[in-house]
C-alpha cells in the first residue's frame, strides 16, 4: 500500500487517516522531520493557516515540508492546507508563509462573514463517479482560489449563490488543493482520488 503521511500539527487528522485507510493507502501521523522519510504523500488538513503556519516553525517542519512539496511529493490539501500549498495568498495575516508548490493565488476566508459556513453538492472533475454523483462539500471559513497558473487544472466550482464559479478543487500535477472538508462527510471519493494520484506516481 502506499504511504501516506497526515501532517498533524492541527486539525482533523484523525478524520483524514481515517479516510485514507478506508482508500487504500496505509496512514501516519506526521510532526517530526524524519517522519517524512519514506512517505509516498503527504495530506494538509484544515484548521488555520496561521497558526499552522506558526507550529510549523517551532516544530522546525516548515523548510522540510516546503522542500519536500518542490522536490515532487504528492499533496493534497483541504481548506487550511490549500492556503499552506498557495504560491500567493490573498488577505493572509502580516508574516503569515506558506509551503507553496501550487501555481494558484487563493484568497483567505474568502467566503465573508454571510456565508462563514455552508455546505452545497459539486461534481468534481475526476472524482470516481463525477458527474453522476456530486460530492458534498463543507467549508469551514474557507479559502477560494482567486487565479490559477498555467499547468493548474480547475475540478470544481461553486455551483450557485453569491459566490457561483468561484474555484474550490484544483490540481496541479501530483498536487490536489480544496477548499472544503471531504473528511468530514463519510463520501472519500476525493480521498480516492489522491490515493490513485499517489499511486499512479510510482
Ligand atoms: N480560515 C482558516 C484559515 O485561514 C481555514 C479554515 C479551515 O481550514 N477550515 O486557515
């Protein structure tokens, strides 16, 4: 089975090694720099970026990961974790980093204070079952994806709403990005979706 790693600084990351367990890939808990040895990919969970940013820092991870994500290990990264694998970011706090790796500009609690939380039904590209089946997503104070670079492929986009076609599941190579929480909602297809990523990697 491949080897995923949950980097577990915050958030739900009991949530995502479950899901990856129930998709084929074998999971682990990742704090520590030599814990990233030997992993086939690596998942960012949400929570908030700043803080994570911040943890990242004291538990001395943030130029390992970085380096790891730019050498070519496949990442996925859901509401925070997409902020985190944003080359720019939009209305981050002063100092606030991020791992880069994903050739988008994502813009940080993006959704404002009307629609802080909200959940809807997405076909995304790519997704086992798509366009059939929608996926429900939950956002979380989420980001969206303001602008994507050129080898950055859009999966999907709010369907309707104030915020209609605003993008929220990118991919970019071996590097998946959303903006809401299929970890949550007992449906891994996404999670699927990047155990084959990985695996097809090999
Ligand atoms: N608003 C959070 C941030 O800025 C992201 C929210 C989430 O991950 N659910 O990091």
């Amino acid at each position: 089975l491949p080897v995923i790693g949950v980097m577990a600084l915050q958030g739900d990351v009991r949530e995502h090694i479950h899901a990856l367990e129930a998709s084929g890939a074998h999971a682990v808990a990742v704090r520590r720099e030599r814990e990233l040895a030997g992993l086939d990919g690596i998942v960012l969970p949400g929570g908030e970026s700043t803080t994570i940013d911040k943890l990242l820092r004291a538990f001395e991870l943030f130029e390992p990961l970085r380096a790891a994500i730019a050498g070519g290990l496949p990442t996925y990264g859901s509401c925070a974790g997409m902020i985190l694998l944003a080359d720019r970011l939009i209305d981050g706090i002063e100092g606030q980093r991020t791992l880069g790796g994903l050739d988008v500009t994502v813009r940080r609690n993006a959704f404002g204070r009307q629609v802080n939380s909200f959940e809807t039904d997405l076909v995304v590209d790519g997704t086992p079952d798509a366009p059939q089946r929608p996926v429900h997503a939950v956002f979380i104070r989420a980001p969206w994806v303001e602008e994507t670079g050129d080898g950055v492929q859009v999966l999907a986009r709010v369907p309707s709403g104030e915020a209609a076609g605003r993008i929220v599941a990118v991919r970019q190579g071996e590097v998946l990005a959303t903006s809401f929480h299929p970890e949550i909602t007992g449906d891994y297809r996404l999670h699927r979706m990047f155990v084959e990523i990985v695996a097809g990697h090999h």
